[in-house]
C-alpha cells in the first residue's frame, strides 16, 4: 500500500518518480511495511534539490524493523537501478531517492 503524510505536494512529479514509488511499494511490502510518502516538492531542500522540479521523493523508514532496514535499503538499490540514486538519511530517517540518470 502506498501512502502519503499530510500536506504531501506532488504536483510536480515526474513519471519516473511515479514508476520508482510503485517499484518501492513492492519492495516494502516485502518486509511487511506500507510505503509512505513523506516529502515531494514542498518543504525545505538543499539548494538544486531534484525534489523542486519532481525529481526526488522521500520515505518513511521508521515503520521498518531496524534489523530490516539495511536489507530493504540495498534491496530498494538493486530494484531501482543506477539511473536512481537512493540513499538513506539519518536526521531525520528516511530514505531519499532520486531520478539523476547522469
């Protein structure tokens, strides 16, 4: 199940997002987790951030098993792929994933 925190904007998103987020979707409920949207367009980012143009997604990793996390996270790389890059954030926790086929 995909679903999004309250004031979520993704109105700016790009299809490769929307194809990335179903992918995670698949690979979240392999751990038993529904995948949460935590951060589009909206909020603050760094400077040149791929979120202002639709290009980045943030999500919830708190609602995985810590054991789980560092398996989900190379899982969510693989299934991805190098045109995205995935990372896992420590403050606050989540997993950042971009479109950057560069």
């Amino acid at each position: 199940m995909i679903s999004m925190k309250p004031g979520v904007d993704l109105s700016l998103l790009q299809p490769q997002m929307a194809l990335a987020t179903g992918i995670l979707a698949i690979v979240y409920e392999n751990y038993f987790c529904n995948l949460i949207i935590t951060s589009g367009c909206e909020g603050t980012h760094s400077e040149g951030s791929l979120h202002y143009v639709g290009k980045a997604l943030d999500f919830r990793t708190r609602n995985v098993p810590p054991g789980e996390l560092p398996f989900l996270y190379e899982e969510a790389k693989a299934a991805l792929g190098p045109q995205f890059d995935v990372v896992l954030k420590k403050s606050p926790p989540h997993l950042h994933v971009e479109f950057d086929p560069l």
